[in-house]
C-alpha cells in the first residue's frame, strides 16, 4: 500500500511538473509577442516554446489522470509534439549562429516534413480506439498493426530527435570556437539552455522512471525555454536596433513614411504625422499613396525609371507651396525577389528655396528699393502676355534734380531722396503693379488691366505726395511721369516704352520751361 502510495505520488508530481512547463511555456509566448523582434531566431524559440508548451500539457493530463478513458488518445500528441522540438531547437541554433544567412535557414525549414509525417502517422492508431469507443464497433486498420507489431516509428522518431538536436548543438559549437571574440554573455546562457537540453533527452531516454530523479527533465525544459528566452528579450543587439531605428525615425527632421506592397500607409513617424494632419482631404486611416500625393504637385518625374526600385524627384504641396527632395525606396528581398513594400523620404528643400530666394534678390531686385532692375525688365518684356491683362500702362519716371541733391547733401542724402521716389510711387499704384529700377533716377510702372483714364489719377497721386514732403526744402524735388497705354497685344511693348519715355521728357522739358 506504501509503494502504491510513493508511486502515485510520484506521478502526480511528475503532472504537476509538466504542468508547470506548459504554465511557463504560454507565459514566456505571450511576453514575446509584446516586443517586435528584429532577430530571426527569435521565431524558432518562439515555436520551439510552443511546441514543449504542448508536450507540459499533454504529459501533465497524461501523468495526473492516468485512469481517464482518453489517454490512448494523449500520448500520441506527446510524441508528435516532442518531435517537432527538436526540428525548432536545430532551426533556432542555426538561426542563432548564422542570423543572415536566410537562405540556408529557408532550406533547413524542409527539415519540418518529418516531424510532419511523424506526427500524422503516430495519430492514426487512436483511430480504432476512438471508433471503438464511441462507436462500439471494431475498423480493422492495417496500418495499426504494422506500428504496434514492428515499433519502427519509436525509433525513427528517437533518432530524428537526436540527430536534430545535436546538430543543432554543434552548429553553436562550431561558431563558438571559430569566432571567439563574437561569445557574449548571452551566447554562454544560451550554450547552457542547450546543454541543458540535450542533457534533459538522454536522461528522459536513459535515467531511470521510479524515483524523484525522473523530474529532472521538466526542471531541466522550464530552465531551458526561461534562459533562451532570456538571451533574446535581454539581447543587446536587438535592443540597439530596436532603439536606433525608433529613435532614427522620430529623429528625423523631415517625413518618412512606410507603405506595405499594396501603397498603404502603415507608418510615419512624428513629422510625417503632422504632415498627415495638415491635410484635410485624407482619411484619418487606412491612407493611400495615391490620394496622399493629389496634396503635391510633381515637378519632376523620370518616367523611364519609373519601374526602378528607387526614384527621385521634387514635389511642391498645393497648400502652402513648400517644395521637398521626394525619394522613394523600395523595401525587397532581393535572394527571394519579394517586395515587401516601400519607403517614402520627403526632404524639404527650405535651404535651397532660400538659395534662389537670395539669388532671385540678387540677379532681379534693386539693393536699394527693393523693386524689380533692369535686369528683370529686359526679361519681362519679352515674356508674352495674356489678353485678358489688357489694357497695359506703362508709366517712366525720372526723378527730379537728383544729381543736384547728390551734389549739395551728399550721396547718403541722394539715395533718401530715391527711396522717398519709390515709396511715393508704391503708395499710388495697385498691389499688383510691377515696378522697375532702370537706373539712378529712372522707375518704370507696368500697370495691367489699367486704361488711359486711370493713369492720370495714378500720376496726381504721386505728385500730391511729393509736394507735401518738406525735407529737402529749399532744394526743389519731384517726379516727372511719362505714361502710354497699350489696349491689345498687337501693340510692341518695346515701342510703348519708348512711348511712355518720349512722353517724360517732355514733362520734364515742361518743368523746367516753368522754373
């Protein structure tokens, strides 16, 4: 009654131990899938904890209710499950010693048909027993007695599971001892956990079933799973990418955006996200390449590479016509030619904007009023011109006595009295009038959309503010205007000018004979 009692016991704890196992197995699988991980073999530990989770499971059930009338049908599940660990525990060394090499883990992947096939044919003899049970009829199934009669399944699958797990151990090995300077902390507590597990096999294998010692294998499984997993979710390396990426994107003082193979947005980070919301037309999810880029205008586009894996071109926003360096990446694989997605960097080009700006200010504008040179004149009076911005005035202006107020007050004096000129002249013409420094003494006024009658209100304005202007006094001053009008494009611009230019000699003859 004793022993019946100890060995009882001893199954119970044996239950509880596996049980144990499966508790630690799902709570390290669902830690893991709080963190996106950039190392591949974290995939493998993941299936590899997965897979012994199950086998905790069905062995504890098995070992804690060994009387129950489904327990024909739990032991094939302990072997399937046992045999798809050691094909993970080979793919997760190998992906833990070589990280890139990912077509050499691709072609290791294939190693899973066995335990596949292993798994479907330990599943077939609780078949008969499940008909019989339920059923209360007898299905001869010839494939049963061959399992049952020869046991050559028990031994295909022992000697795959070694062969698995020992090479996956000697990978770790080899990369160990061949590049010593790469052994880390974290790759000696992963050396342990395999040790820990092969030592686990051969003493489930060999060591004996009646006593305490045989606990040690779900002792040595939970210590195993908790320091590989240890070494991934504490890996220095990972933590570095994870943390430089992040930060690099956030970082980054322009958009960068990340569309999956369909051109939807799935990412962006924080400038690319005020970028977003600035645009009103767009959803607030689900974002399209295409209805993103209605918001720009594309200024150039290389269509013969349009196909490229990477392109560039500048684009300018509609709305606040800010214009940025556009350059599109492709996100492939390029050993297995899959596109994953693309990668969009949107640079915006304020320093070169503020080059031409500077370079517009210098080649087309006058250092001291501000207005447009002669320069900028030459080339407008060649650009063509809309219908409907006729009529066109043109008005010269040469500003009185300037030479006489250089010669009198000095040049400082001279260059007051040229601003003054401008400011009288920019406060009586519309907003939208051009205004042209052609030389010292000489502004040209293109008025568009302005007939004959409205210049001479425009010529009173700037009369009546010069007259009350004191400060040169008793030195004369003023503004002699010449102004012509061109009512249609079949009038020569050039001529106008010349026009409008006879005309303010003639004012200025005028004021003279007058004084």
């Amino acid at each position: 009654m004793d022993n019946i009692t100890s060995v009882q016991y001893l199954t119970a704890l044996q239950g509880a131990l596996r049980g144990i196992v499966a508790f630690c197995g799902l709570l390290l699988y669902v830690l893991g899938k709080t963190r996106q991980y950039h190392i591949p073999a974290f995939k493998y530990l993941q299936n590899f904890i997965a897979v012994m989770s199950i086998w905790g499971f069905f062995g504890g059930v098995f070992f804690i209710c060994p009387y129950i009338d489904l327990l024909p049908y739990i032991s094939p599940f302990i072997y399937a499950s046992i045999t798809f660990s050691g094909s993970f525990f080979m793919l997760f060394c190998v992906a833990y010693a070589y990280p890139y090499k990912e077509a050499l883990l691709k072609k290791l992947a294939w190693i899973l048909v066995v335990p596949c096939i292993i798994c479907i044919s330990v599943l077939v003899p609780p078949l008969q027993r499940f008909s019989i049970t339920f059923t209360k009829e007898l299905v001869y199934i010839p494939y049963r007695d061959i399992l049952e009669h020869y046991h050559f399944l028990f031994y295909i699958h022992i000697f795959f599971n070694y062969v698995t797990v020992i090479a996956g151990i000697v990978v770790v090995a080899y990369k160990s001892i061949k590049y010593p300077k790469e052994i880390t902390v974290g790759s000696l507590i992963a050396m342990l956990a395999l040790a820990l597990f092969v030592g686990q096999n051969a003493f489930y294998t060999f060591g004996p079933r009646s006593n305490l010692l045989f606990c040690i294998p779900s002792v040595a499984v939970v210590s195993c799973m908790i320091l590989l997993f240890y070494t991934m979710y504490y890996d220095t390396v990972e933590q570095i990418i994870d943390k430089g990426q992040s930060s690099l994107l956030e970082n980054l003082p322009f958009p960068v955006m990340i569309l999956n193979n369909h051109n939807l947005l799935i990412h962006t980070n924080s400038t690319g996200k005020e970028l977003l919301s600035s645009m009103e037309t767009l959803p607030s999810r689900y974002v399209k390449k295409h209805d993103f880029f209605l918001n720009f205008t594309v200024f150039s586009k290389d269509d013969a590479h349009s196909e490229a894996r990477a392109s560039q071109q500048v684009i300018q926003q509609k709305k606040d016509k800010t214009l940025y360096y556009l350059q599109e990446q492709q996100i492939t694989n390029d050993k297995f030619k899959k596109n994953h997605g693309q990668m969009i960097m949107m640079v915006p080009l304020t320093a070169i904007q503020n080059f031409f700006s500077s370079l517009e200010n210098k080649a087309f504008k006058d250092n001291l009023c501000g207005c447009y040179n002669r320069h900028y004149f030459q080339l407008r009076l060649t650009a063509p011109v809309h219908e409907d911005m006729f009529p066109i005035s043109i008005l010269m202006c040469d500003i009185d006595n300037l030479k006489g107020i250089n010669d009198m007050l000095g040049h400082d004096r001279g260059d007051s009295y040229i601003k003054f000129c401008y400011t009288a002249i920019r406060s009586a013409v519309p907003e939208y009038a051009d205004i042209f420094r052609l030389g010292g003494d000489e502004f040209l006024v293109i008025l568009f959309q302005t007939p004959a009658t409205a210049v001479k209100d425009i010529v009173q304005k700037i009369d009546a503010y010069v007259a009350h202007y004191k400060e040169f006094e008793p030195h004369r001053i003023g503004i002699s205007i010449g102004a012509t009008t061109a009512q249609n494009s079949n009038a020569n611009m050039e001529d106008c000018v010349k026009a409008a230019d006879m005309e303010m000699y003639k004012v200025k003859a005028m004021r003279k004979g007058r004084r």
